[in-house]
C-alpha cells in the first residue's frame, strides 16, 4: 500500500505549510495576540475606573439628627411656630426634620414639616376627606 503525495501526515509528521500559508498564520497569530492584549488592557481600565469611582463615591446615608451644628455643651433651641388655638396629635422625627401633627381650631388637620438644621417651614399639607 503506497502512501499518496497529497497526504498531509506521512510518519506522524505533517508537511511543513507554503511558505505564503505560513507568512499569512504569522500575521494572523500576531493580530490576535495584539487584540487580546488591547481588551485585557480595555478591561483593566474599566475595572480600574469603577474601584475609583466607588471609593470616592459620597455616602448614601442620609443626615442624622446628630449632624445639626450646635455649640458643645449647649443644647439646640428654636421656636416652632404653629397657628393659634393648633394641638399637635403627633410628631416624628427623621434625620433633620420633624412632622407635626396638628389639629387646627377649625377642627381639621395638617401636617406642618420643619427642618431642624435650618430652622424653618419646609412644608405644610392639609389632610382632607374626598
């Protein structure tokens, strides 16, 4: 049995590539080398990017009622102004601002929200029946 010239394998060795095949895998191994090397450095620029911005990120905390500036030693006053003949119902406090409940003289509600921090009205919701 003879052994055809056209076969690639002959003894468990392959015919040595056309000197033209073998100049167009170089460039192609090279291209892909240089691909690969661009998006490994992409990726580490990505992943570099996010670990900065997540450390210089701001907290996403809110305010504590412990962030109000007061003098040391000295508690925090000021005058909550609420219409006459008002009784509060309720209060709650959050962060920097507390909600009163009030009743008015009328005998209708409203909740009045102050901030604490800047001492002042921040908003004033009447609680109506539809």
């Amino acid at each position: 049995m003879a052994i055809a010239e056209e076969d690639p394998i002959v003894e468990g060795r392959e015919k040595p590539l056309d000197p033209e095949v073998e100049k167009v895998r170089k460039k192609l191994v090279r291209f892909v080398g240089i691909n690969l090397g661009l998006l490994v450095l992409a990726l580490m620029v990505v992943i570099g990017a996010l670990v900065y911005k997540a450390r210089n990120a701001p907290p996403a905390t809110p305010p504590l009622a412990g962030d109000i500036q007061a003098p040391a030693g000295e508690p925090v006053s000021g005058d909550i102004v609420l219409p006459v003949g008002a009784k509060v119902v309720s209060q709650s406090l959050s962060g920097n601002r507390v909600s009163i409940d009030a009743e008015l003289a009328d005998g209708s509600r409203t909740i009045f929200v102050y901030d604490i921090a800047e001492r002042r009205l921040i908003g004033r919701f009447a609680i109506r029946n539809k």
